[in-house]
C-alpha cells in the first residue's frame, strides 16, 4: 500500500471533492487579488506580454480528434509567469484564464474541463506567489551578488514550486486524462514529461521578464528557443499519440486499448461501468487481398474503421488489434447490454463497399466479453473476446457472446502440447501405428497394408484422427508426427521382410508434408536403414493436398517417383479435379472412396460411379482399391466390376502390427474372418 492510500483505495478516489475545492481556491485567489489588474494594465509591457500570451495559446499544439479531456501545458505560461514576476498574481491569473479560454475553443474543451484547467493554473500561481513574496526577490534592481543570488534562488524556487503544485493537481484532478493502472509510480511517470515542459517554460520566464524590463525590443528573441521547447513538448505529445495509434487507420492500437482500460480500472467504483470487451473479424479480407492487392485491402480496412468509428456509443473506445482484427471497449457491465451494443454495431458496419469499381460485401463475426464476470484482467478478457468471435464465425452468427468451455483454442494448444511432448520422450504408448490390411478380391490374399495412427491422452483415452489431424496438420508438430509414422512404419515393413513377409505398407501424408522439401530424403536414409526395397512404401497423398500448392506437390512427386516409392490418390472422387490428376501424376493406385462403396448395394448411381472409375484405372493401368467393405455383397459386387483390391471391416479393422502374420497366414489358407465393426 502507498503512503497515499486509505484501506487499498488511492486518496484522489476518495477525494471527490477535489476539483470543487480547487476551483473555488482559484477563485478566491482572483478575487483577493484582482486589484492587481487596473495598475499592470497601465504599463505597455503588460499588454505586450498578454497579447503574445493569447498569440501563444491560439497557436498551441492540441490533439486532434475527440474534445479535449486531458491536459495541454500551452507556451501561453512564458508570458504569464514573466507577468506574475512583473505584476503580481492577479493579473497572472487574467490573462492565464484568457489563454485557456483560447485552448478550450480551438480544442471544443467542456466548459468544466476548461474551468478546472485555469484553476489548476492559478493555484499553482498562488503556490508561486507565496514563494515570491517570502523571496523577495528583485532582479530589476542591482545589488550585491548576495542579492543576485538570493533573487535567483527566490525565482527558481517559485518555478518548482509552480510545478509541483500543478502537477499535483493534474494528479488530483484529471485521472481520465492520465494512461494510468492505477499506481502511483505509473501516475507520477505519465505526467514527468508534461513536468518538464512546465519547468523549462516558467525557468524561461525570468529571462523574458528582465528582458522586457531593459527594452520591448529583445522580446521576440524570446521567440525563438520558446519554439524550440514547444516544438520538443509537441514532439514528446505525438510520440506518446503514435505508440497508442494505429497508423493505417487512426483507431487506437492494442497498446492503446490496453491502455484504455487501465484508464476505465483506475476509475472510482461509482463512476466505473463494465467494461465489456468486443473483438471483430472481418470474414474473406484475405481473399480480397490476394484477388485485388494490399492497396485494395488497406482502403477496405479505412473504410470499415470509419463505419466503426461512426458507429461507436458514447464513451466507446475503438482499437485495431492488427491485420483484419479490431477491437472495442465499452462501458458495459451487463451482458445483455453488451450483446444488444455489438449487434447495433454489427450491423452499421456490415454492408457493401465500393473498392476498384467491384462491390465488396463487408461483414465481421464479433465476440464479445463482459468484466468481471468472463475475465477480470485485461488480457483474460480480450483472450475470452477473442475465442468468442471465432464461436460467432463458426456459428455464422454475427456475434457471440463469451460462454466458458467453449476455448476451443485453449484445447488445441493443450493438444498440441500433449502430442509434442509424446513425440519428443518417444512414447509408445500415447503414439501408436496399427495397420488395416488389403487383400485381393479375386484371391483374397492380403497384398499390402495402410498404416492408421492411433493416439492416446494422458488420461488414457483415445482421440480420433479425425480429430487430431486437423489441429495440428498446420503446425510444425505435423512434420514431427509424419516422421515419427514414416520412422515406426519403415521399421516395421523391415521388420515382417526379415521374418519372410513382403507387405507394401501405405503411409497417409498431409498437405505440409506433401510440401516439405526434406521427405524425399527421409524416405531414402529410413527405407536404406531397414533395407526395405522402395516399391514395398506407398503414400497416399489427397486431391486437396495437391490443389494446395500444385507445382511444388508435382515437384515432390516426381522426386518420390524416381526413389521408386509408390504413390495412391486418396479419397479419389471427392474433389474437384480428379481426371486431371490422373493425367498429370504418375499413380500407381487410386482409392474409391467409401462414400460410394458403402451404398454400392442400394444406390444405383453409386454403383454406377464405382464401376466407371474402374474401368477407367483398368484402362490407365492403375489399381484400384476400395475402401469401407463390410459385407459380401459389397464385396461381390466390386469383385464383378472388377476392382482390384478391397480393405474394410469384412477382411478385417486396423490392427496392431504382431496381429499381422497371423492374419495373413488366415487368408493364405483361405480362412479369412469376417469381421463386422
């Protein structure tokens, strides 16, 4: 707990009071003092000084967008220092109240804002004027060195003291204003450039004032190195607006969002609201990307940021997270609020837009999050929005809202984990091959096998490939997985060779195997260390695989070929462009797939697609094998088409590699279980 913290809550948060005290302290002061005004309003220096006051704030440096909130230190406060070391404190307070009136028009300031901004002013020049007074300082008269010094010491502690009891104030009354989390040193760290730049101004004020007491002439030397703070001050502002800032669009960025809703946290209990997290997604940006070019996709990108920031509530804060994503906070602590605000936004932002003369429908999946209820911290929450727009691009519901157990990302990533450490220690239990045999359906005599991966958690339960697979075939544990298979498969084929058995063995291979460029080499150095000839490997590569990147497919095929390892297409009939792949690619086998086995019996259109494939692999001179076999019509049925092996439950299901031989040597005898699943 900080020295300025009751029961774990920050003074300023209990302290609502505060800007009420300062503005009537303000007031007070202008009143005690306003018979200062008439006498410095003789002098023509005075003027001098306030009209370059109000030519200063008129050009001061404002952010752009939004009305002004925060606070702007204006190089109006060189003048009216020098004024307060040459006329007092009222005529100080005048003409700094007349700078801030001249900000707060050209920055569309509230008048509260405006009014609390001139008081923290004159109490800071109050603070000074006390200084002053017990100084004494006179520096247009000459004295000692004695004098000098004690004058320049009165003078500069009155500049510190300006400082501090600004800042102090801004602290005090400007919590929204500051990116704060809510810690002191954080606070005190977001205002030290802001305390710099008061500090050299009013440290500048003294030589402006003994300056203009010698001649008017010498002020607008002045000018010059007053640019130069300004411009260092403006500087250090648009340093801090960048890195909030996301170039492209003018919304925020994630470090700015981040920073929002540190803003939204540090606020009172009373005054906080929500907040409620939004992530949007905009669905087939990629698309108009790779069709029309990233020019093409930065104006889309501009244009839904202005539909977004058009259709934001009051209060709302909206941020682009990077690429496509964007994201919005709002002061929302009702889910059902939430909800009904990022339907309302959905909706203006969805629609066409005009880009390279097409029409280009625009439309995002939003999640939505709610604090505290779906996460209490920053990056829980906008996690937990983020995993909810993927459930509403799932859906296709426009937008979701947060629901716990749906962390589909979270699975997967623990998947992935689980199945990456099971690779590296070399488990045999969680990885494991079991093999579905082929057989001829003329001889029934078992002629190959398909190696099938069987996967096991920690917990002992079994996850089907058809759900692993897809999490991972994107990731680099794919490649780890396919050369662990490639390894165990290899060894086996060598291993049943060595005890008298000659089984071609067919190994699966995905669509980032199928492009890897070290596949080729893997096979040779495991096929050469087991002393397993080539033409007893076959991969089974899909059609999705080879539309994916079809040069450098063709490229790894060709190389394949010229090993001597065999190559079947899978799933043959379920894609888009099968005859051409059987034009071009050097096949040894096609895979009818059991879609159209299974209803081979009962659909004549299925047996009539069967039997046309088959003839057409008889005629190129390509095998044919199907797949999903489970009962003897079937089977004679594929049998008089003429199909060339079969593999399904009627021979038998995938089975560890041990129950192999004997299985063979079943059918050698013409002892082939039927087998129903």
């Amino acid at each position: 707990m900080t020295p300025l913290s009751v029961v774990g809550v920050p003074v300023w948060r209990r302290v609502a009071a505060v800007p009420t005290a300062l503005s009537v302290i303000a007031i007070t002061l202008f009143v005690l003092t306003m018979g200062q005004v008439p006498p410095a309003a003789q002098k023509t220096p005075f003027w001098v000084m306030s009209a370059l006051a109000l030519a200063a704030a008129a050009v001061t440096y404002v952010p752009v967008g939004r009305p002004l909130r925060g606070v702007v230190v204006s190089p109006s406060l060189v003048f009216t220092f020098a004024i307060l070391l040459c006329w007092d404190l009222g005529p100080a307070i005048a003409v700094q109240a007349l700078a801030v009136t001249v900000i707060a028009v050209r920055a569309r300031q509230r008048v509260r804002h405006a009014v609390l901004s001139g008081a923290r002013y004159a109490v800071a020049f109050g603070a000074a004027y006390l200084v002053l007074l017990i100084g004494e300082p006179d520096p247009f008269q000459g004295g000692s060195l004695a004098d000098l010094a004690s004058d320049t010491l009165a003078v500069a502690l009155a500049a510190v003291t300006f400082t501090a009891v600004y800042g102090v104030a801004v602290l005090l009354t400007a919590p929204d204003a500051l990116p704060s989390s809510g810690s002191l040193r954080y606070r005190l760290a977001a205002v030290r450039d802001p305390a710099v730049h008061v500090t050299a101004l009013t440290m500048l004020s003294p030589v402006l004032a003994v300056t203009g007491h010698v001649s008017l002439g010498f002020v607008p030397l002045v000018i010059m190195p007053l640019y130069a703070v300004q411009r260092m001050a403006r500087l250090s502002q648009e340093r801090r607006r960048a890195a909030h800032t996301d170039d492209l669009t003018g919304l925020g960025n994630r470090t700015g969002l981040h920073a929002a809703y540190a803003r939204r946290q540090a606020l009172p209990a009373a005054r906080r609201r929500g907040p409620a997290l939004l992530v949007m997604d905009l669905d087939g940006f990629k698309y108009v990307n790779d069709a029309l070019g990233h020019d093409t996709g930065d104006r889309l990108l501009t244009a839904f940021a202005e539909r977004l920031r058009a259709a934001l509530p009051e209060g709302a804060y909206a941020a682009r997270l990077g690429g496509d994503e964007f994201a919005v906070l709002l002061d929302e602590r009702d889910s059902g609020c939430a909800w009904r605000a990022a339907e309302q936004i959905s909706a203006a932002v969805d629609g066409p837009v005009s880009l390279s003369g097409l029409e280009v429908e625009v439309a995002a999946a939003v999640g939505v999050a709610v604090s505290p209820q779906h996460g209490d911290d920053f990056v829980t929450l906008l996690r937990h929005a983020d995993i909810a727009m993927y459930d509403a691009k799932r859906d296709n519901t426009g937008v979701a809202l947060y629901q716990a157990g749906t962390d589909r990302h979270a699975q997967r990533l623990e998947l992935l984990d689980q199945v990456r450490h099971a690779l590296v220690t070399g488990d045999r239990e969680a990885i494991t091959l079991h093999y579905q045999p082929q057989a001829d359906l003329i001889t029934g005599r078992v002629v190959g096998v398909e190696a099938l991966l069987r996967y096991r958690g920690p917990d002992g339960e079994p996850v089907s490939p058809a759900t692993l697979i897809p999490m991972i075939e994107h990731t680099p544990v794919m490649h780890q997985l396919t050369d662990r298979i490639v390894d165990d498969a290899v060894a086996q084929a060598g291993r049943w060779r060595a005890a008298g058995l000659s089984l071609r063995t067919s190994i699966n291979v995905s669509i980032r195997d199928l492009l890897r460029d070290d596949l080729v080499e893997r096979l040779r150095g495991r096929l050469a260390e087991h002393r397993v000839p080539p033409h007893l490997l076959q991969l089974e590569i899909t059609e999705s695989a080879l539309m994916a990147d079809p040069t450098r497919a063709l490229r790894t095929i060709k190389a394949l070929r010229e090993l001597g390892v065999g190559l079947a297409l899978d799933d043959f009939g379920t894609g888009f462009s099968s005859l051409q792949h059987l034009r071009e690619i050097p096949l040894d086998e096609i895979k009818i797939d059991r879609s159209f086995v299974s209803g081979m019996t009962t659909n004549r259109h299925d047996s009539a697609i069967v039997s046309s494939v088959v003839a057409l692999a008889r005629t190129l001179g390509l095998r044919t094998v199907a797949e999903g076999i489970e009962d003897a019509p079937t089977r004679h049925r594929l049998r008089a088409a003429g199909c060339s092996l079969m593999q399904g439950y009627l021979l038998a299901p995938a089975l560890p590699a041990d129950a192999i031989p004997q299985l063979v040597a079943d059918a050698a005898a013409a002892r082939i279980p039927t087998l129903t699943p």
